[in-house]
C-alpha cells in the first residue's frame, strides 16, 4: 500500500495553523505535522497587553487552539517543543529535535511549509542579557513580564521603542503605577506617519505621564553586580529603571531556511512567488518569515502582521495541498490603540508613494468623527492620493471613535482604485448619533480636489 502523502508545517500561530487548517480541509487524506519549538500552538498574540495588566487573568485563555485539540478535532500530527535544525532539500528530510530529551531525528516530506515567523530586534548593547530586561513575542514572554512587574515590583521601566508594541502595552505598563518612559530614535515617533497623527499620538502619551526622550543610539544597560537592571545610558543622559522592555519591531526568521540555502529577498525575509513557493517547489513559506507583495504596485513588501500571516498561511496551506492560488498581497494596513486613542494607517505614506513611482500629494484635516452633541470627537484625518489622476493611495487617522469603519472604507476604495471624486460621492450611511452628515473622509476628498 502506498504512503500518504506527507505535509510538514514548521511553525503554528497564525500562519502555520491557517496552513495545517486549511490543507486538511482541503485533503482529508493527508499526513500533516505541525512541528513547533514553543510549548503553545496557536495563540492570540495580539492580546497580550490586555494579559498584562490582568484584564485576562490566565493565559491558557490565550490559547486559540490546543495540541491536544488540533490532533482530536482535526487530525494533526503535533510536535511542541521540538526544533527544526535542518532541511535537505535532496532527501525531502527535515531534521529535528526534541527540546526536552535532547533526541535528534529526521522527518521525510513531500512538501514543506516553512512558517518560523519573526524575532524581536535587540541592540547589541553590552548588558542586554541581563535580568530585568525583555521583549514581547510569545505567549511566555508575557508570561516573564507579568510574573517580574508583579513579584518585582519596579518602581521605573524603560520602553526602547516608540513603535506600535511600545503603544499598545503603555496603558498595561501604567496600570503598575510605576514611572514608564519611552526611548524613540526619531523625533516623529512612528517613521510612516505624518507629523498630525503622530503628534496626536505624543499628546496622548505625555497627558498619560509617559516621559518620552529621543536619542541617536543607546550606550548601554547598567547592571548590578547581581546583574539586575539599574539603569540604561544614553548619549548626554543615564535613566534610572529596573525593568526594560525592548520593542524596535522585529526581523523574518530565516536561519532554518538558510539550511536550505533558499533565496532570501526583501528585509531578508524568504523570497517566494505569488503561489508562495520558495526557490525549491517542494517547499513553501509564509507569514512573518517571508515577503508578501504590496497590492497597490504589486512590488515585494514586508509586513510582519497576524493579518497578513494569517492569509498567506491559508493560502499556503490549500497550495501545498495540491491547489493553484495566489497571495493577494497587502494594504499595509494596520490599526492600534494608545490609551483612549485610536490610530490607523493603511496604503502608502506620502515618502513610500514616491519610492512606488507615484506623485502623491497629501490633505490633512480635522473634522467631528459624528454630530457633537452626540458625542462626537475630533478625528485627524490625513489623505493621501496621486496628484496626476486623483487616485486613493493611502491614509492616515487618529480619534477616540470612528477609525475602523474609515479604515475599511479606504481599504476598499484602494482596492477599487477610486479617485478623490469617486470617494467625495460615495452614498455613506448617515444617522447623526454614529456618523456625520458628511464623512470627514468626503471632507478631506473635498478638500483634496480644490487643490
């Protein structure tokens, strides 16, 4: 009797189990393995500040999906805390090891699907491994700073980073009622946004007791001779803390890949076509370790997003079980809170337009997110379009209300390729308790078109 063909995902969370998922969906009859490093599966990354600062109390109840589920409900073969060392390309073999026993062995495959996400950056700094200092990735590593901010108790916390993670956690960090400053390396805080919405954002931190300072570099972590946190250097300053958490974003896992000597593209994530296959057919690559396509110029983008990882994992997923599907590729769209602030970005900035080839001009307004007296809150809005056909190619937003709605509509009218006039007369829902008579989005289109 001949074998059943055999699937091997490395990797789960978002983009690895969409594939697992999605390919036993497709093919009941397949042999798939879900070999994963960390002791969780599939969890809800993106919840962690609300795990913090014990809104979610426990963490199992970020578990999307257990081991023990995925091999009861949906027939996988699942390998937690096993690591992937090597693939051989030549023999479809993909060697392992068992974490806990130190045992090394080989898996054949016929396809593989490579799905080993993204890793934090951290400076090389002297002192970066020393106790009191972490990173937010992975379920445990929430779990390390939940347990320190708790037993520890610091009295002064540094965030290396003005970025999304930086943004997100601040509200879960303040919730300790310890002093919380920011270190950005850009006075604009976020480099894709423009200085309306990132002001908005800075006012948002200082009015929540936030200290933001800006520097060039950072010299180095001042340790204890316990090798405990004390304090952090900069050029001209030195910060008292005892605790400090890096979140300078983060860079595409590709050491298993390399192995392989697979072709690495863009921000050094996997180079793969628009079915997702790498440089060898056999093998497969998708979310956070490999590059989508932007959708707007159809050019190769990073964007390390569960969003994204989740798509390219289904996709990769029905490809490797046997289907033709491509990657629709990106907006880049992305949407956070800061405290009470809500802030969206999707499409291209005014820079990246131009990098893409366009001649992009920009509005910027200010306008009620609904009528007043119901509530309504300022919203800054900034529009971004091609100067030469009007064309929508990106926006901006911040406001306590009304961002996620705006930001789908831009989405599709991205997508849809409508201009300013288009957008400017697209029949809104209107009631005066939830929107305004005219959306600040026909507002800004108005605006954009008498320049």
């Amino acid at each position: 009797m001949d074998r059943p063909e055999r699937l091997i995902i490395v990797g789960g969370n978002a983009a690895g189990m969409a594939a697992a998922l999605r390919a036993r969906r497709r093919r009941p009859d397949l042999d798939i393995t879900v070999v994963e490093s960390g002791p969780y599966l599939a969890c809800a990354n993106c919840s962690i500040p609300a795990y913090l600062d014990g809104r979610l109390e426990s963490i199992e109840s970020l578990q999307n999906l257990t081991p023990e589920q995925a091999t009861q409900e949906h027939r996988l073969n699942v390998l937690i805390r096993h690591l992937a060392l090597e693939i051989d390309p030549r023999r479809h073999a993909l060697k392992v090891r068992n974490l806990d026993t130190d045992q090394e062995f080989s898996l054949p495959y016929h396809r593989l699907i490579l799905a080993t996400g993204a890793r934090p950056i951290i400076p090389p700094i002297p002192n970066v491994r020393a106790r009191g200092i972490f990173t937010l990735r992975h379920l445990q590593d929430a779990q390390a700073l939940r347990h320190y901010l708790e037993t520890r108790q610091p009295r002064h916390f540094v965030v290396v980073g003005t970025g999304t993670i930086a943004q997100v956690c601040a509200a879960s960090l303040r919730s300790y009622g310890m002093e919380v400053m920011f270190i950005g390396q850009d006075q604009a805080l976020m480099a894709d946004l423009e200085k309306p919405i990132n002001e908005r954002i800075y006012e948002t931190l200082l009015a929540n007791r936030i200290t933001v300072y800006f520097a060039d570099n950072i010299i180095s972590v001042k340790v204890s001779i316990e090798n405990e946190v004390q304090g952090l250097e900069l050029p001209g300053r030195q910060l008292i803390c005892d605790g400090i958490l890096f979140a300078l974003g983060v860079q595409p896992n590709t050491s298993l890949a390399q192995t392989a000597d697979l072709d690495l593209g863009i921000s050094g994530a996997i180079r793969v076509d628009r079915h997702l296959v790498t440089s060898r057919q056999a093998i497969y690559a998708c979310g956070d370790c490999a590059h989508t396509t932007l959708r707007i110029n159809h050019k190769p983008f990073y964007w390390p997003l569960a969003a994204t990882a989740n798509r390219q994992g289904r996709q990769a997923g029905e490809n490797a079980s046997g289907g033709q599907g491509e990657d629709a590729g990106t907006l880049a769209a992305r949407i956070w809170r800061c405290f009470d602030l809500q802030i969206g970005r999707i499409g291209l900035s005014p820079f990246q337009a131009i990098e893409a080839g366009f001649k992009p001009k920009m509005i910027s307004i200010k306008a009620p997110s609904r009528a007043k007296f119901y509530g309504g809150e300022q919203l800054d809005l900034i529009l971004i379009y091609d100067q030469q056909d009007g064309r929508i190619l990106g926006a901006q937003m911040a406001s306590l209300e009304g961002i996620l709605a705006r930001m789908n509509a831009v989405a599709a009218a991205i997508i849809g390729r409508l201009t300013l006039k288009d957008l400017e007369d697209l029949d809104f829902a209107y009631t005066p308790e939830l929107s305004a008579l005219r959306d600040p989005l026909q507002i800004a289109a108005r605006q954009g078109r008498k320049h």
